[in-house]
C-alpha cells in the first residue's frame, strides 16, 4: 500500500498481511482500492471496506471458537 500509511499496527511485521486483507476486502465489496492514494474514494466506500474487514475478522474467530 501506501508508504505515507501512518496506522500503527500492534505487530508491525504484519503490515503487508493487513494491505493484502484490505485489498481483498475491497475487491470482495467492488471497491476500486489501489495501492497509493486513495483519495477518490468516497467515505461510504472507505467504511464498507472497512466493516468488511471487521465482518471478515469476526467469522474468523467464531470459526476458531
């Protein structure tokens, strides 16, 4: 992704694993996501990458519960 990304993960060896699930969060809502700026993004499709990621997240953990 970006090299401006200024989020701070909790491991940042993790950061190219995040950009990946953020890429394929976009694609699974049809959100034309790049790597750089992404500024003409319009704040729906920023949150419903977003909320696709947490909905992914939580199927993840219930699936290992």
């Amino acid at each position: 992704m970006s090299a401006k990304n200024t989020n701070k993960l909790n491991v940042p060896e993790a950061r190219a694993a995040m950009d990946r699930f953020k890429m394929e969060a976009a694609r699974d809502m049809g959100v034309n996501l790049k790597d750089g700026y992404n500024g003409d993004l319009t704040s729906r499709e920023a949150g419903s990458v977003g909320g696709q990621m947490v909905k992914k997240m939580i199927e993840s953990y219930e699936k290992g519960l």
